[in-house]
C-alpha cells in the first residue's frame, strides 16, 4: 500500500484494502488516499465511515474527507441518516472551521433538536451550538468526556491497602491538596500544602483517635518501597514516643483551615506491613491526630540493558497491576500523562484503551523503546520558530484563527500565538521521548507491556 502511494500508481482494486478484516491494512489504505488527494475514493469513504468500528482509523477516514469534500459536500453529509457518516462530516466541517459562526452554530442546534438523533452526535453539537468552542482534535473521535484529573481513580496510585485502625474509626485515602477535608470526621481543610506534596496520596485519619495515648495501633500495608511523610500537629511540640529518633524532620509544614500548623517528618520503607502507634504517646499537649502520606519508588536500579529482546524475556513474570502503576503513576513511567487508558490520562497521544487488539509484545516494546520507528498518524511532532527566537516543538492539539495550542514534554499544555509564528513544520520524528531504555529496567517494561496488553475491547 504505502509502495503504491509513494509511487502514485494505484491498482483499479485498491479499495478493496478499505474492506480488510485487518484495521491496520484499512488504517494505511485511508492515508494513502489523503496523501494522493484521490477524489475517486470519496463514495468508498463514505461507505467505510458508516461501519468503521476502529477509533484509529475512523479519525482517518474524517480527517481524509475533510481534505478531499467541499465544505457544501460535508454540510450535505451531516444531513445524512446514518450516524457514522454524519459524525464524521460534522467533525470535518468543525475541524475546518471555514464556515460563518452562526451557519456553524445553527447547524449544529439543529442537530441537538433532531428527534432519535445519535447521542454522540447531541454530545459534540450542544458543545459547538453553545458559542464559539475550540474543538479539540486529540482524544477518542467517538466521545467529548474529558478526563478526570487529581483524584483517587485517576492517574494518582493508590500504594496503601489494607488500612486498620485498632479504634475502628473510619480511616480512608484522598490525594492532598488544598480545600480537601484532612480527617475523617471533621470538616477541617488543607489551607498551604507544599507543592511536593501537592496530589500524592494521604490516609486521612480519624481525629476522634488524635487522644489516644497507649494501647492504639494504626496498620497498613505498602504495595511499594516509599517514602512515608509523617504529618504532625506542631501544638503538641514534640513527636509521639514511637516516632522518635526515627522520623527525619524536614522543613515542609502544611497549615490547616484553622491556621493550625503541622510540622512534616519523613522515613522510607519497604513495600509490605506498616505499624503506627498512638498520636499522644509520651506528648502531654493535645493537639490532632498525625496523617500519613507517600512518595511511592516504582523505578529501580537496572541490572541489565533494557532492549526489546531483554524485556520479552521477562513478560511471563510480569504483572499487569504494576504496569498499571508503572503506566499512570508521576514516580514511574508517567505514560499516562501523554496516553490515555479507559478515561484516565491526558488525551496527547494516541489512546491505548484497547491496545491489546491490535498489537503485539515485540510491537509494543519496539513502540516504546524507539517511538519515532512508527509514528501514528496525526502524531508527529511539530516545530514552532516564533519571532522572539525561541522554538517549541509539540503535538498539535488545537488550532483557532488566533492560536495554535501543543502538548510538550511531561503533559504540560501551551498556547502560542499565531500573530508571533514565523515558521513551522512537521517533524519526522515522535514528539515521545525515547528515554525509556534508560529509565525502565527490562522488568518494569515487561511489567507495562503486560498491562497494555490487557487493554481491549469489551
């Protein structure tokens, strides 16, 4: 396919490729077309966006039509009857952006208002037929969800379970942050937390147990190696007797809602049980409860050059809940700041929600290790050269009349004036980085290819 392209010779069967059992085989023969700008292919196309079940090569076959259709040819699309079809020429026509504001808006309440209308139709519509909407051209063509950031089910792993208190008293986990409750059974609120600490997660005690001086017993198991933080109220003025001499103080302090000050210790340990014991033990003045927080250690020391080879070695010991960790976690890979898994994660790169149906170990190592080996489509970096002389390289995540928005190393977001580019260009290169060799020993990348795998459809 990619041979015909490049020599722009195609064979009168060519569209047959646009009917392969392989989404793979259909995906190269839509961007073979887009590339040849062949009009001829629009009615195959078409046809194709009426069925087209893969994500990846239904947001091909949109993005092909929006090259090849006039914008009167997708305004006659959206009128269609079949959802698929009309899907796709309204996120063409919305992705142009050619149209008057109010021919755009209008359309698109007609479509909210159209009795039986597809709900991912409605979903995308409401959202244009409000106002001006950039539209956002990453994330899953077929939904307009965003993604759940800075909570307990999201990126943020969870490395305690297993959590008793010797009282009984209600004792949970929460991500730290300001304006979240710091005790099960009060009402009061982190007010300053060190941005260190900003998001990892916290067992939030019960401040009915903050008298308790003998006979308490807080356990907990470590899923991982981390570094706890014991988190103190400084009105007690000293630390309980078990903590003594085993705690390292820091100059970390978070302050309460009450502007209750609460002075920060930290100690490492090893994954597995945990034993705390009372809050006021040996501490004659009353103060609340202490908290515990984590720094989970997911990445280790490599024994062993980590290539494709190496880490297929490992995969039969592999655990997929720890490529999960390896995958969300900010401490690990931090995949998921680029990748979206099942709604948790950034939508920059292409979603891996149902990887594990159309790829393999050796693929995934290979896309891993060496991501500028094959690029998805859509996905290559971009070069941005601005008047001031500075560069930004990213992906493309939206583009208005006035700006031009990327992802850039990390997950961090930035918008760019257009008026200020002088230059740009595409890079025939993965704006991923090809880091991880280095940071993953063979086991770790095991661990995350075996997660991936687990990723298909329901």
């Amino acid at each position: 396919i990619r041979i015909q392209s490049h020599n722009k010779i195609i064979s009168p069967e060519f569209h047959n490729y646009l009917n392969h059992s392989n989404a793979r085989v259909r995906h190269e023969a839509v961007i073979a077309i887009r590339q040849l700008k062949d009009i001829k292919f629009v009615k195959h196309l078409r046809a194709l966006a009426e069925k087209e079940k893969d994500r990846v090569v239904y947001y091909s076959v949109w993005g092909t039509l929006m090259d090849l259709c006039s914008d009167e040819e997708l305004k006659n699309m959206v009128n269609e009857e079949i959802p698929g079809l009309k899907l796709a020429a309204l996120l063409a026509i919305l992705e142009k952006d050619n149209l008057p504001k109010e021919l755009i808006e209008r359309l698109c309440l007609n479509l909210v208002f159209t009795e039986g209308q597809d709900p991912e139709i409605v979903k995308i519509a409401m959202r244009r037929g409000k106002g001006k909407v950039e539209f956002e051209k990453r994330g899953r063509p077929l939904t307009v969800e965003g993604t759940i950031n800075n909570e307990i089910n999201s990126t943020v792993i969870n490395p305690f379970s297993d959590i008793k208190a010797s009282t009984k008293n209600s004792y949970s986990v929460d991500t730290l942050k300001v304006g979240k409750n710091i005790y099960s059974d009060r009402n009061y609120l982190f007010k300053e937390v060190p941005p260190i600490l900003q998001n990892d997660i916290f067992i939030k005690t019960a401040c009915n147990d903050a008298e308790n001086s003998n006979n308490f017993q807080l356990t907990f198991n470590l899923r991982h190696p981390s570094t706890l933080y014991l988190i103190d109220d400084s009105r007690g003025e000293k630390l309980p007797d078990w903590a003594i001499n085993q705690w390292k103080e820091t100059d970390l302090i978070i302050v309460s809602s009450e502007g209750i000050k609460m002075n920060i210790y930290e100690k490492k340990f090893p994954a597995g049980k945990v034993k705390l014991g009372p809050n006021r033990q040996g501490v004659s003045a009353r103060k609340g409860n202490y908290l515990i927080a984590a720094k989970p250690k997911l990445l280790n020391k490599k024994i062993e050059k980590t290539t494709i080879v190496s880490a297929i070695k490992y995969l039969p010991a592999a655990e997929a809940k720890k490529g999960e960790d390896l995958f969300m976690s900010k401490y690990g890979a931090n995949c998921a700041s680029c990748h979206q898994v099942s709604g948790k994660g950034n939508n920059h790169a292409p979603d891996l929600s149902d990887i594990g149906n159309r790829s393999d170990p050796r693929i995934l190592a290979e896309a891993i290790l060496n991501p500028s080996q094959s690029i998805t489509e859509g996905f290559a970096a971009q070069m941005f050269e601005m008047k001031n002389g500075r560069i930004h390289t990213g992906i493309l995540l939206q583009e208005t009349g006035k700006e031009v928005k990327l992802a850039v190393t990390g997950g961090a977001i930035i918008s760019i004036s257009r008026e200020n580019i002088i230059n740009r260009k595409g890079l025939p290169i993965s704006a991923m980085p090809a880091i991880f060799s280095e940071m993953l020993n063979p086991q770790e990348l095991a661990h995350i290819i075996a997660y991936l795998l687990e990723q298909r459809k329901k």
